[in-house]
C-alpha cells in the first residue's frame, strides 16, 4: 500500500512539471442509444472528481449519457476570475474522463439553457453535460460569505433567507422547494425515470461525519427528490473519506489522479497558489486510493 501511496503523489509531483503523467487515455464508445443517464449532483467543481472520478469515468467509457450539475461556483468567497478558471478546470477533467483520443473529446460546446425561468450555463463535450448554476459557496460550516450577503445552501434549505442568488446575477431561486424542481427538471426529461442513476454526497452524518456543508446540503437535496422519484441513487463519502482503507486498484488510483490533475494544473496554471493539491497533499493522495458509495434503498423498496 506504501507503493500505492508513493505512486499517486508521484503523479501530482509531475504535475509541477511542463508535461503531464503519463497515462493511458480512457477510451470512449460511442452509443446511439445509451443505456443509461448518470447525474453528478455535485456542490463544488472539483468533488465528483475527488469522491468519484473513477465512477464516472467508467459510465463515460461505456458509452452512458452522464451529466454532472455544479450546484455553487465554489467561489470560496473570491472574484469571479477564480470561480470561472475552476469552472474551466472542471471542463478539463471531464476531457481527461472521456479520453484524449476520442474524437470528439477536444470540442466543448457551452451555451445558455432555461429551466423554469432560470438561466443556466450548459457545456457539453462528447457524451457528457455539465452544467454550472453558480450559486454561492457555502463556507464549510454553511454559514457563507460576506462577498454574498452571507447566502447559502444551508440557510435557504433551513427557510434562513427565502432566495439565494447566482452569483453572476443570471439567476433567483425562490426557496428550497424551486432549487429541488430545478434540478428535477434537469434530470427528469432525459429519460425514463428508470435509466437513470443519480450520483452524490452522502447526506448522513453517520456514514459520511465531518463534510463540508454544501456537500450535505446537496445529498440532501438528492435525498428530498429521490421520494418521489424511481430512480437509482448512490451516495460517496466526501472529506471522512481520507480516513478508510484504501480500496482502489492501482490502474483505478491512476485514472483517478489523472482526472483529478487535469483539475489541478488548470488551477495552477492560471494562478500557481491555487493548487488544492499543494494546500492539503496527503489529504488529495489519499483521496486517489479511495472511493467509497453506498445504494439508496427507494421508497417503494427498489
């Protein structure tokens, strides 16, 4: 396990370099009809990548229909130069998931899409969407920033503040219950309710301690649809995930810190002190050695 460890900060030490690791491309197929619909309901731009890059990239390469919906900019309370490059970095990842060879992988196609009234920036590359609702980051502890009057998932969710804003001004929404049909409406046309499998934060304290509010807040918000809903879910540790046994195969830690420094070296790029890398090493190389899910049971005992 020593060798495993060794090998994932090795791949973040090249990222330091002009050149990447040197890893093998992720291949995509092409389906005309996917079998599937995966959604990664995520808080911030870099969590599918590090609670589940590797699951992710196993739907792309099988040719599923995988989204991934950003519910905050992750701004951490900065400009928007800082929140746009993690957006773009985000793109990059998913490039990296899909695989470099594939043909279309390089073309990023990124416009304005309206859901109930709400404006929100929609990119796909290949078989997969993203898109970016870019409400405020929450802070850790959900209470906000003061860039932001202080707004957050977890007060609009607790009925603190009645609206929470998208922090480019592109959009309101007018308390939990419009934010909930908002994404019901992003997932819900896609598909048979049937096909589709919806990716996210663990909601429970007890399985998931110690994570950071917008993560909660958006299992939750997975938790609150999935009532009503037939659609499979699954829900990943986030930050206790350091903290378990290693369980990924080498070829798995090396997919999934490939992903994960296409993030990284985009961040560093624009600005070297933002690497999250650099802030926390032994927590991000951890990561890379784990990911750990477990299956909602459906209300009706699906």
């Amino acid at each position: 396990m020593g060798q495993l460890i060794a090998l994932c900060i090795g791949f973040f030490r090249l990222a330091a370099g002009t050149e990447g690791p040197s890893i093998q491309a992720i291949r995509y197929i092409a389906n005309s009809a996917p079998a599937q619909h995966h959604f990664f309901v995520v808080a911030h731009e870099d969590d599918w990548q590090l609670f589940m890059g590797d699951i992710a990239a196993r739907q792309i390469r099988a040719g599923d229909s995988v989204s991934f919906i950003y519910l905050t900019a992750g701004d951490d309370g900065r400009d928007s130069l800082y929140w746009r490059t993690r957006e773009l970095a985000a793109l990059h990842s998913t490039r990296v998931a899909i695989g470099r060879d594939a043909s279309d992988s390089a073309a990023v196609r990124c416009s304005v899409t309206t859901v109930l009234n709400h404006a929100i920036q929609q990119c796909v590359i290949a078989n997969t969407r993203s898109y970016f609702l870019r409400l405020p980051d929450g802070k850790r502890n959900g209470m906000g920033f003061a860039s932001h009057d202080y707004q957050s998932l977890r007060k609009l969710r607790g009925k603190k503040i009645p609206v929470v804003n998208a922090i480019d001004g592109s959009a309101a929404y007018n308390g939990w219950g419009d934010l909930t049909t908002t994404i019901n409406n992003l997932i819900g046309p896609n598909s048979s309710d049937r096909d589709v499998v919806v990716h996210a934060n663990d909601p429970s304290i007890a399985a998931n301690p110690h994570d950071h509010f917008d993560h909660r807040m958006t299992g939750l918000l997975v938790e609150d649809l999935r009532r009503t809903q037939r659609w499979k879910t699954q829900y990943y540790v986030g930050y206790a995930l350091a903290t378990r046994a290693a369980n990924r195969s080498t070829d798995e830690a090396r997919e999934k810190t490939a992903i994960f420094l296409a993030y990284d070296k985009e961040m560093r790029r624009v600005n070297p002190k933002w690497s999250a890398y650099e802030e926390h090493p032994e927590f991000y190389s951890e990561c890379m050695l784990r990911t750990y899910a477990r299956k909602a049971r459906s209300s009706n005992g699906r």
